[in-house]
C-alpha cells in the first residue's frame, strides 16, 4: 500500500501555508498519519520573501545560478517562491534547516532531494498559485490546475484520455464534466510525475475513476478501462479554496510504510557512531595530516627523564 | 518442452566438471537454465511470470539450481564448498535473478547474505555449523534490524538478559525475515537489556582484534532445531510490507535461554559483527539486481524490434535515448560493483567506503533508468502480456530488493562518517592496484580479518584525479578524446569541490555530519566513486586482454570509448553537471550493440555472458 492512511480515503485537504514560519502543523499531522502531505502557497506570499540576497543563494545551493539565469522576473520570482516552500515544508517535517536540503533532478527531470530520498517531493505551479507535495511513503507527484480553465469540449478529452475515460465522462451532468475533465487531467500529471515520467507516458496508456467530489480518491485503471494490476497507487484529488484543483498520486512501496524520518534518523546513528570512533581520523596516535609532518609524533609513553623524577 | 530432471543432471555433471573461470561458471549455469525465450522452460520468461501472477516460486526453480549445485557456491571452498571469490557466487545469483528475483532470493542470496555473518565470524565451529547446514539444502536467514528508524517489519526489539545459572535469555520480536518458515538457521542481533554485553568489551576503544565495541548488542547464529516450536511466526503473504512469493515471517522469544556457542564474535560485539559482515554482503544483491534490470532492458528493446503495436519505433528519439541511458546507467552501475566487489579480496581494509556506496546508488540508480523505460512502451505500458508483463514484473522486483531503505540508512551510516577524513588525507592521483578493475582476473581468498569498519585511504577515488593527470595518455582522440577529457576534468572538479565541503565538516561530530547536508555530500561521493571506477575499468580493465582468451574476434565493445563518454554523462547529469554534445556516432554504437546483444541473446551488462548458453555448440 502506498500510505499509511486508511486505504481509499484521501487525507486532510492541502494545508496553505503563507510564510517560513508556518503554521506548519497539519503538514506535520498528515506526516504522520498518511505518510504524506499536501501544502501549497501563493507567489504573492511566497515571492515576496523579503530575505537578504546571501540568505536566499544559500536557501537555493546549487541552484542559485540558475535562479540568477533566468531573465523574465515573473518566472525569477516564482522560481525562488516555489523553492523556499519546498525547502521549508521539507526542513519542517524533517526537522532540518532548510538551506541544507540539495534539491537536485534526477535524468529523467523527477525532482528529489539529494541524499534525502527517504523524503519525496514533488513541485507544481499555475497561474500564482504553488503546490508541494511531500511523501515518505512511495514517490510523490502533484498538480495544481485552475478548475475554471475550459476544457469541456476542446478535443482535449479526445486526445489525453482513454475510451473508458470518455464514456465515464460522458454519463456525468453537463455542468460537472468540466470540473471532472481538470481532475482527471490533474491526476494524469499527478501519476506520471511520480513515476517521473511526465508527459513522456501517453496519457492514453492509463486512466482512473472519476474522483466522485473534491477530497475523493480514484483507481489506476489500464488503457481499455480495466483496473491495473499495479500495487495500490494512492490518488486523490481536491478543489481548493481559491477555485484550484489539486491532485496527488503516491506510488506503492515493497517495504511497507516507513516510519516518519527525521533528519537525524536517515542514517543508522547506531551504526554511525560505530564507524565513526572506528575511524582513523579518531585515533590521536595515527591521526593522518594532508602534508609531511614537521614535528617528530608524540610519542605514547613519558619520557624516561619523567619517569625517573617520581620516586 | 518441459526438461526433466534427469536430463538437467546429466547436463550438470559435464558443465561443472568442466567450468573454471567466472565465464565459464556463468556459461554453464546459462545452459543449464535454458532458453529464457522457450515458453517451455520452466525457468524461461513466461512460465516465471505465470508463476509472479500465482505468487509462488517458478514450479521446479529450485530442484534446478540444487541439480547445478548452486548451494555450493556460496560455501567456501575450505569448508566443502566451491566459494572462492565473491564475484563468481554473485555472477551466478544474477543469472537467476535475471529469470526471477524471487527465486534467486530465495534459494541464494537470502542464505549468502545471511552466512557472510559466520564466514567473517564464526568460530571453526560455528563455520563447519554453518556450511553443513547449507550443503544439505538448508536455508539460512538473517533478520536485517535498522537500530534507529524503521517501520512495524523493519524494526525489533530482541533483549538479551544474563541468566542466573550463566550465559543469556532472549526475550522479544525479530524485523520480518524472509524466508523464516523455511530456514534451518538463523542470525540475528539482539539488544543487551542491561546495555553490556560483556564485562571487558563495553567500551574498548580499538584494542581488540574485532575493533570497536559498544557493547550494546550481540549477533546470534541460532539453529531452528533449537529454538522453541512456537519461535517461528509466520505472516499473512496479503499484508502490507510483506515478501511477495517467499513466506516470511518473525521469531518472537519469551525468556529462551540461548544455547551455548551461539554468539557470532565477542559477546556485546554485535554492531561491528554486523557492520563487517554487511561490508562484505551488502554489494552482492545489487549486483544481482543488475539481472533484473537486464531482463527489463531486454524485454523492452525486444519490443522495440518486434515492432509491437503503440510501442515507439527504434528510429524515435525517445526510445533510443530511453535505451542508451538505460544501459549506460546499468554499465555505470556494474563498473562500481565490480570495484567494490573485488575490493573485499584485493583492499579489504578500504572497501567499507565503496561497499556503501554501490549499496546507496545501484538500486536506486537502476530502479529508476528501468522505470524510464515505460514510456517506450506506448499506450499499453500498463499491459501484463509477453514481454509487457516480463518488463512489469522486473521493475517491480527492483522496488523489492532487499534491504531497502535499510539498506541505505546502514551503508549511510558507514559513509558519512568517513568523508571528512578521507577528504583531508585522500583524492589524491594514485594508480589503482592491479587487477581491481578486471572482470576475469582471479581472487585471493576473503581475509575477513583485514575488514576494517573505516577506510584508512581511498585508492578507488585515486583513479579520477589520476585520470586527470595522464589526461593526455588517455588512449582516444578525435572528438571522443575531446569530450572524454573535458569529462575527467568536470569530474575532478567536482571532486575537489566535495573535498573541500568535506574538510569544513567537524569530523568528529556525528550530530553534524547526520543533516541533510551530509547526505547530499554523500551521494555526490557515490556518482564521482561510480565515475572513477568507469574510468578504471575503461583504463585498466580487461579491455581486448580477455576477448583475446576467449578466441573472440569482435573488436571489442568495451574498448571503444562509447560507452565510457555514455556513462560519466549520466554521472555528470545526476551530478547537475552540463553532460557532453550529443554524438551521433556514440549513441549509434551504443545503440547497435544494445541491439546486437538481444538480437543475439546477450546479456546487457559488462559481461556480456550469451543467455541461455545459446546455441549448443557455445
């Protein structure tokens, strides 16, 4: 099973976060009882971060210079709000600072955390609105879409979603497809992001359910609509507030949902402590130095000299 | 049609008779395992999967490899067994799991993994134990503890109390263990309840033999004979978290008095026992790994060739980037194992660091080229027909290989701590040892004496500054020559990059090497281990020398730099470096011989072994 939730039910509606600080205790709550969390925020809260230059390179890392390559402010300033929201969302769930998570690609464009992948992230944005999601369960995918955008009626069901799909939609009151469409479609971007896969996979290869209402889950299905026989992908599929949908997929994982790791227990600290007074570094007597030694080593035993002046 | 059993012995007692060499070994068990392509073998792709989809082991699985006497391999050779080194054991076991995981699992890697605790420790007594007890068709199992974070099946509590009369009781609950219903023995690790294992064990810095002691736990290797009837508690295969196709199952003690003899090591010598003896263990089930990847791969471009409905044709983009990188990534995977793998014999003292490393990046590294692969397939990715169904099935073996994220927390937990030292005296340019870098050449003996729990130098990474430094030696030129030397230059930067972050780390502070920040330095240490030892296998590996032993004319797919430019590309990618121009003719050979060897029947990975033993005049 993907989460550690109740199986078929979505969790709590995404939390919006609007500063560093938080409040980021439903983030922290869905951790723990789902295995993962929904958080988004707006580029108006996220963008104008009013931290100082150095402090923000540092929050970016190794992402700083391409932050500083993009021209167009828009995309500059949204570029940075979706970082610092996942960047904190992360520290605060995994206890850490948040200038000292990599966020790094994988080849396949998959965002994770680099030497954190006990921790699975997943970025989305459109319009001024940013989604994070964040899993310790299986890999995570997101996305958030305007639920207002048409798409009812502009070929983009013939093209993206499967026979199944249609026929599904089609049996739905007039008024409710649209809003079906933008869930659908959410779900599709959702399930090939965490596959990492994104819009590589055919849309057509895979469908769902229909999520019934925001807060629903849906069912992988196969192309010709019967259910896929792959684990138990958890997918889910909320309207927010500020007329968005948003949806998340988290992938099965073999090994059974993990405890909620913290930055300090990613590694085996037991083991950890083992190597470390196992290391060479940790014996004063062979204490290694980079260039030839100047001085003779200190020799383990007084001098005799010494010895001889105590009776 | 259906081999029987008889005709499988006949077969085996002229193959094992004759085979010596790691080649011929894998060769021979190849045949022995038959054409993966006939859906008449029962170990061949569509009775395996048939066998995935009922949740059981392949029918007959394990009477072949009991007939191949693939028991013996993993028994050193002193102790009655043909295990000599663990490169040919761990060749062998990939060749199984290249037809199922869950049978090479099973029937050999869960009871390696599980007896390198008694050949790195045991007593001659506990060794002769051991190796009877596998020798007569047992299984042995080892429960994998994560000490500090783990889940419901991850995590145990076994306590061992002093009893009044002498020795210890054991009290509490194992992790899941596959396996358990099945196995004759067991090795476990169990928390001293009053936090002493031992009187003069308990916090020794370095002055015994067996290194450093806490003295908080004791590794136990239990006979089943012994325990209590009821110890054995099996679990539902349809619960979560459970192993798919193997029964699984705890151990659960209430005041069982340990019988004598039965600690591996020192008693209160647990953690090190265990941090040794998973040094040694934990590189071999990645590499076996690669098998499933393999299998993957094949399955896909098969589909490619067969022109299969939806799937993208050969000529598209996608599919021959999908391809390429896929094997590049496999090959960059095997070149770390086989460093890290041969490194137990030839550099024991060192290999803590690249054991670690391969166990952090392999699977994952694998797991995700392989999932890469879906999109080639089209609209019907999520089909479970043919080689659909073949491709399916191994990737979801990759997200299942033992230990899983375990496994990664452990190997971190050797990693991390080493890299501010090895940044302050090691990455130094270095020649590499002869013969770390070969496939073919022969082993010492395993001296598990010289494990060291943490590396005193690095001559692995030695190989990428070195590199650098004889850039203009480097046997390429052209546009290859062009871009594999700004290639080894990227690299050595970065390395000299993750030195110098390394250095400003408090080396002794574990509260400040376990941060995100460590783990990141970490994996970036990981992809430059992987690159260098590229780099080794391309300069100083078998390239042409064992093609000419093997009376092969082909020129050599090894020795074309191809593959090697392929492979740093991905590391420098997953390193957010820029990756080399596009070449045509680069992913052209790659492409050709990714092609040739299914066309063919080869396997994908640096061995290119022919499947199946392949026509029987081979």
């Amino acid at each position: 099973m993907a989460t550690s939730g109740p199986r078929g039910l979505a969790g709590p509606a995404p939390v919006r976060v609007t500063a560093p600080d938080g409040p980021w205790t439903a983030a922290d709550a869905a951790m723990e009882e789902q295995g993962f969390a929904l958080v988004y925020g707006l580029t108006a809260d996220w963008g104008d971060h009013g931290l100082p230059d150095d402090e923000l390179g540092r929050l970016l890392g190794q992402e700083a210079q391409r932050y500083a390559g993009i021209r167009q402010e828009h995309t500059r300033r949204r570029f940075a709000a979706s970082r610092l929201l996942l960047k904190y969302a992360a520290g605060a769930v995994l206890d850490a600072d948040p200038g000292g998570l990599e966020l790094a690609r994988n080849p396949n464009g998959r965002p994770y955390l680099r030497g954190c992948g006990q921790l699975e992230v997943s970025l989305s944005h459109t319009g001024d609105i940013l989604a994070v999601g964040l899993s310790h369960a299986g890999p995570i995918g997101v996305d958030v879409e305007s639920s207002a955008r048409p798409v009812y009626g502009t070929g983009l069901a013939e093209e993206s979603f499967t026979a199944y799909e249609r026929a599904a939609l089609g049996w739905l009151p007039e008024a409710d497809r649209n809003t079906s469409m933008i869930r659908l479609w959410t779900l599709k971007e959702a399930y090939s992001k965490a596959l990492g896969l994104g819009l590589r996979l055919p849309f057509t290869s895979f469908g769902f359910t229909i999520p019934a209402a925001s807060g629903a889950t849906a069912r992988l299905l196969r192309s010709d609509g019967s259910p896929a026989d792959d684990g138990d992908w958890h997918l889910e599929s909320h309207t927010l507030p500020a007329g968005y949908t948003l949806s998340a997929a988290v992938a099965p994982t073999a090994f059974g949902p993990a405890r909620r790791p913290t930055a300090y227990s990613v590694l085996d600290t037991t083991l950890a402590a083992a190597v470390l007074s196992a290391s060479p570094g940790s014996r004063p007597d062979t204490h290694p130095s980079p260039t030839p030694a100047l001085t003779p080593p200190l020799t383990p035993t007084p001098a005799p000299a010494a010895q001889g002046a105590h009776p | 049609m259906t081999r029987s059993s008889d005709q499988a012995e006949a077969a085996t007692a002229t193959a094992t008779a004759t085979a010596t060499t790691l080649r011929g070994r894998v060769a021979a068990l190849e045949r022995h395992l038959g054409d993966p392509r006939d859906p008449g073998n029962p170990l061949g792709h569509t009775a395996v999967l048939a066998a995935d989809r009922r949740g059981e082991l392949p029918l007959g699985g394990d009477r072949l490899l009991d007939a191949f006497g693939l028991r013996e391999e993993i028994v050193p050779q002193p102790l009655g067994g043909r295990l000599t080194g663990l490169d040919t054991a761990t060749q062998l076991l990939r060749a199984v799991f290249r037809r199922d995981f869950a049978l090479g699992r099973g029937h050999g890697s869960a009871s390696l993994v599980s007896a390198a605790f008694a050949w790195c420790h045991g007593t001659p007594a506990q060794q002769a134990r051991t190796a009877r007890l596998l020798l007569d068709g047992g299984r042995l199992s080892v429960a994998f503890q994560n000490m500090s974070y783990g889940n419901e099946f991850s995590s145990g509590d076994l306590t061992l109390t002093p009893a009044p009369q002498g020795g210890w009781v054991l009290d509490g609950r194992t992790p899941l263990i596959a396996n358990a219903p099945l196995a004759a023995g067991f090795v476990l690790l169990a928390r001293h309840a009053d936090g002493a294992g031992g009187g003069d064990s308990y916090g020794g810095s370095n002055g015994t033999g067996t290194g450093n002691s806490d003295g908080t736990h004791s590794a136990l290797l239990l006979n089943r004979a012994d325990l209590p009837p009821d110890a054995v508690r099996p679990v539902s295969p349809y619960r979560t978290g459970a192993v798919r196709r193997l029964p699984a199952g705890f151990l659960e003690f209430d005041r069982w008095p340990v019988p004598e003899g039965s600690v591996l090591g020192a008693p209160g010598d647990g953690t090190a026992v265990a941090l040794r003896s998973l040094q040694v263990s934990r590189p071999l089930v990645p590499s076996m790994a690669v098998g499933c990847a393999d299998t993957a791969l094949r399955s896909v471009v098969e589909a490619v060739l067969e022109r299969a409905p939806g799937v993208r044709p050969l000529t598209s983009r996608y599919a021959r980037r999908a391809i390429t990188s896929s094997f590049a990534d496999m090959l960059v995977c095997d070149c770390l194992l086989l460093a890290a793998i041969r490194s137990l014999h030839l550099l024991p003292e060192e290999s803590s660091v690249w054991t670690a490393a391969a166990m952090c990046l392999v699977v994952r590294m694998l797991q995700q080229s392989t999932g890469d692969l879906a999109a080639v397939l089209g609209p019907r990715a999520l089909q479970e027909e043919g080689g659909f169904g073949t491709f399916r099935k191994h990737l979801r073996d990759l997200s299942e290989i033992p230990p899983g994220p375990i496994g990664a927390a452990a190997a971190l937990a050797t990693l991390v701590p080493q890299l501010p030292f090895l940044a302050r005296t090691s990455w130094t340019a270095a020649p590499p040892p002869d013969g770390l870098f070969s496939a073919s050449a022969p082993l010492p003996p395993l001296d598990p004496a010289r494990l060291d729990l943490a590396a005193g130098g690095d001559t692995l990474m030695a190989v990428l500054p070195h590199a650098e430094e004889t850039l203009d030696a480097l046997p390429v030129t052209g546009p290859d020559g062009e871009a594999l030397r700004s290639q080894v230059g990227a690299l050595a930067a970065e390395l000299r990059a993750l030195g110098e972050e390394c250095r400003a780390l408090p080396a002794q502070d574990l509260a400040a090497l376990a941060t995100p920040h460590g783990y990141a330095l970490a994996e970036r240490y990981t992809l430059l281990a992987a690159a260098a030892a590229c780099l080794g296998v391309w300069m100083y590996g078998d390239r042409g020398r064992d093609r000419e032993e093997q009376g092969e004319e082909e020129s050599g797919f090894l020795s074309d730099p191809a593959w090697l430019i392929a492979a740093l590309g991905r590391v420098q990618f997953r390193l957010g470096l820029p990756e080399p121009a596009a070449d045509g003719r680069r992913v052209e050979a790659l492409l050709a011989e990714a092609v040739a060897r299914c066309a063919q029947g080869r396997s994908l990975d640096l061995y290119d072994v022919l499947l199946g033993g392949g026509p029987a005049t081979a």
